[in-house]
C-alpha cells in the first residue's frame, strides 16, 4: 500500500457558480487568494491550464510567458507548493472552434501545436514534467465532417512535436467520451493507452482517469484505474462523481456513487498508486447555491471523504473477503461490504 498520498486541485475548482445554463452568482477569489488556500485545506500540488499559469499569453511573445513562468514558480516555491501539471486550453481559443490538432485546416492545426510546446516549455519553468491533454474538441459534431483516420494520425503527430521539443515532458491524455463535442475520438481510457503505442516515445505517454468521465461513458473509475494501473500509465487521477449520464458535474467524492468511491481509493492504494510522487487530484466545483464564503467546502468534503474511504479500505477483513469469494458467496460478499461502509456492527458476519 502506498501509506502516503498528496493531493492536488486546480484554481478553477474554486469558481462562481456559473454553469451552462446560468451566470455567475458568487464574487471571484483571485488567484493569489486561491493559492493562499491549499496549504491551509491539505494540498500539496496545484493543477494549471497554461493560461492559469500566464494569463492571456496568446498576447505576449515566448520570452515574456516564461518570465511570468518563472515568476510563479518562485511564488509557488515561497508557498511550499509544487504545479503538478501544465494543460494546454485549447478549447477557448476562436482558432481551435473545429478542434484544434484535429481541426480541418491546418493553420489552426499548427496553432494548436504551437501552444502546446509553449504549454511545455512553461511547465519547464515550472520545474514540472507533466502535460495533460484534455481532449475536448478533438471530435465532431457529425460524423461525416473529419477522417476518423486522419484525426487520429493527427493526435499521434501533435504527441511526437510535444515530445520532441521537450525531452522530459510526459503526456498524460485525459479522456472523455462527450461535452463539448459530441462524439469524441479518444472517448476512453483504453483508447488513450491504445494512442500512447503508437507515439515516438511510449513511455512518455500516459493517462489521467476523471471519475466522472468514466461514468459518462458508462464504466466503472475503478476499472478504468486498473486498466491503466497494469500498463504502468495511471499517472494521475481527478476525483469526482457524477450522477447519471448527464453533462459533467463535478459532484464531491463519494457524493453520488459512496461504493464506486471506495473501490477506486482501494485500487489506488493496493496497487502503491503515488510512490513515484503521482498526485490524488480532485476536479470539483461548489454547488450553485453556495454562498462564497464556503467556495471551498466541496473541497475540503472531498478530502476528508478519501482519508474516511482510505480507513475503510484498510481496515477491510482480508480474510472474510477471501472465505466469500473461495466458497462463492458473493452475496455473502456484497452484503459485507455494504455493512463495513456503513459501519454496522456484526459486518463481518455478512448479515
């Protein structure tokens, strides 16, 4: 078992409650006020789009980004934090609107690469090796409008220009099989595995699991974990839930789906998930009704959920579980686990 884990989130997790169905309706924290936060809640590690990192950067030359790269990296420093990853937004640019390495034409395809290498050497100047590609538009709205083919070739050759011009960087392709585009080329995490085979450098090319972007597909984070436990590619992972397959929710931990929570915590920790310094991310946002002075009680509920989950896992009888499954009695089994979750006494009688 991995015993210790560190935990990160991202500055947009502490938001304004708008969605996209309505406005904001809590003031901003600036970004300094949320850095301030994440010592104070537990967490050691900070998630960065490229743009939370340099702030309108499309407008200032390479020079001046990592200036201001820099910059941060000492503010980080002072706070004892450390950017776990660099993610390029792509999906917010006018110039990636038909995807940006899958787009039609190739000026916005260029322009989607250019960023990304810039997205790396920002996170050299961060002293942090990881990049993570959320695929958001990198799929149609029909199919008839891109080669499926093609598109995928493409993905593929924006992975070898990343890897290419920065020798360190990992990228760790966090998959999802819908919103904002319809239909998604790398919908899973099989699929994001199955692409880092084909790379210049598979060993740089890994994966991030979301809970919520599993469910949305219709399996199960524990499993997707696994998967990408056994091929040595479950670099990160953003904890969530999600109620049904509806749009993202971002629920708390556990909210939702307390079993699934708990099975993804067992996987992760009976498998050492974080001994090569992997983060515990969380990637959730405030309910809409709730006043700013609790932006970050989502937050600090998902944590205490996952240390709650960690304890149950630990104190799980390993040898009951093993007399279930030896005789068959996975009712037996099922009714287990549901009283140690609860709490009951007499759980390990299954009864």
């Amino acid at each position: 078992m991995a015993g210790k884990f560190r935990f990160s989130f991202g500055p947009w997790n502490i938001h304004e409650g708008s969605d996209p169905f309505g406005p904001p309706v809590r003031e901003s924290f600036s970004f300094e006020e949320k850095l301030k936060v994440y010592k104070k809640l537990g967490f050691q590690g900070v998630q960065l789009h490229d743009d939370d990192a340099v702030p309108n950067l499309d407008r200032y030359r390479v020079k001046m980004v990592l200036q201001v790269a820099r910059e941060l990296k000492k503010r980080l420093d002072d706070l004892e934090l450390e950017a776990e990853f660099i993610a390029p937004r792509l999906w917010e640019s006018p110039r990636t609107i038909d995807g940006g390495y899958t787009s039609n034409d190739p000026k916005e395809r260029r322009y989607a690469i250019d960023r990304s290498i810039l997205a790396a050497d920002i996170a050299a100047a961060l002293d942090c090796d990881r990049m993570v590609l959320w695929l958001a538009r990198e799929g149609t709205y029909i199919r008839e409008s891109k080669d499926p083919v093609a598109s995928v070739e493409r993905i593929v050759e924006a992975c070898n220009r990343i890897l290419q011009h920065n020798k360190k960087i990992r990228i760790l392709i966090e998959p999802k099989p819908n919103e904002p585009m319809d239909l998604a080329y790398l919908p899973t995490i099989g699929h994001a595995i199955a692409l880092s085979y084909r790379t210049a450098d598979p060993g740089r090319v890994g994966a991030l699991v979301e809970t919520a972007h599993a469910l949305l597909a219709g399996l199960d984070p524990s499993d997707e974990m696994a998967y990408a436990l056994y091929h040595q590619k479950l670099w990160s992972v953003h904890l969530n839930d999600q109620n049904g397959l509806k749009y993202d929710q971002d629920k708390s931990f556990g909210s939702a789906n307390l079993r699934m929570a708990f099975n993804q915590v067992r996987v992760l920790d009976e498998n050492n998930y974080g001994r090569k310094g992997e983060f515990v991310g969380l990637d959730v946002k405030a309910m809409r009704t709730q006043k700013r002075e609790g932006s970050a009680k989502h937050l600090e509920t998902s944590l205490a959920m996952f240390h709650f989950l960690i304890e149950k896992v630990r104190a799980l009888d390993r040898k009951l579980e093993r007399q279930f499954i030896e005789a068959r009695d996975y009712e037996g089994l099922d009714a287990y686990i549901l009283r140690h979750l609860l709490g009951v006494k007499g759980a390990k009688k299954g009864r």
